[in-house]
C-alpha cells in the first residue's frame, strides 16, 4: 500500500509542475519556491500544537486547490502560483513521505511515524 500512495504522490507532483508549465513563470522559480511551505515549521518553534497547525496548513492540498481557482476566478497568476506551489510540494513531502502532522510531535504523521520502518 505504500509504494501505491508514493506513486499517486508522485503522479500529484507531475499534475504541479504541469499546471506550473501553463501559469507561464520561468522554470527556474519552481526550483526556488518548490521548498517555501517548509516555513510552516517554524511554527514548532512555539510548541508541538503550534507547529502542527502551521506545519499542516502550509501542506493542505485543499487550501492548494483553493488557492489556484481563486487565483483564476480574481485572474491573479501569483495566487495561483502558490497553490501550484503547495500542492506539488505537499505531493513531494507525500510521496518521500512526510505526512500531515499530529499535535504529539514532528515525527507523528498521518502516514505514520518518521523515522519508523514500520509505519
């Protein structure tokens, strides 16, 4: 089951940069911002919930796809650049597998513990 969802989390990072290729940006910014959700981390410098929220918030999928049809429906490229951004670096966290995190710590994940060869 875990090779499945790595490859649906891989073929979800190929949908990113396919709809990054049609917003019309130079390739050389997904390379810069493909890494940018991570500031989301920083929340856990306030506490496992803190970080939790924050860390889960900048790896949301919904608020990805959100994001890009407001994007399209406000004609604003830059809003639907973010949701580009976090959906495929949420898809690429995903498939390497870093899930969304539970408020017990970083490690604890919805696709299990980091770190853990079992879960």
């Amino acid at each position: 089951m875990k090779t499945l969802i790595k490859l649906e989390e891989l073929m979800m990072l190929a949908l990113g940069i396919f709809m990054f290729g049609l917003l019309g940006y130079q390739w050389w910014w997904f390379l810069v911002l493909i890494l940018a959700p991570d500031i989301g981390m920083a929340g856990y410098l306030f506490g496992n919930k803190t970080g939790a929220m924050t860390y889960n918030l900048f790896h949301h999928k919904g608020l990805a796809i959100i994001l890009y049809f407001a994007g399209m429906y406000f004609s604003s490229p830059i809003v639907q650049l973010i949701g580009v951004i976090i959906f495929s670096h949420a898809a690429l966290d995903r498939a390497l597998g870093y899930g969304l995190k539970y408020n017990k710590g970083f490690k604890y994940t919805h696709l299990g513990e980091i770190g853990n060869k079992n879960g």
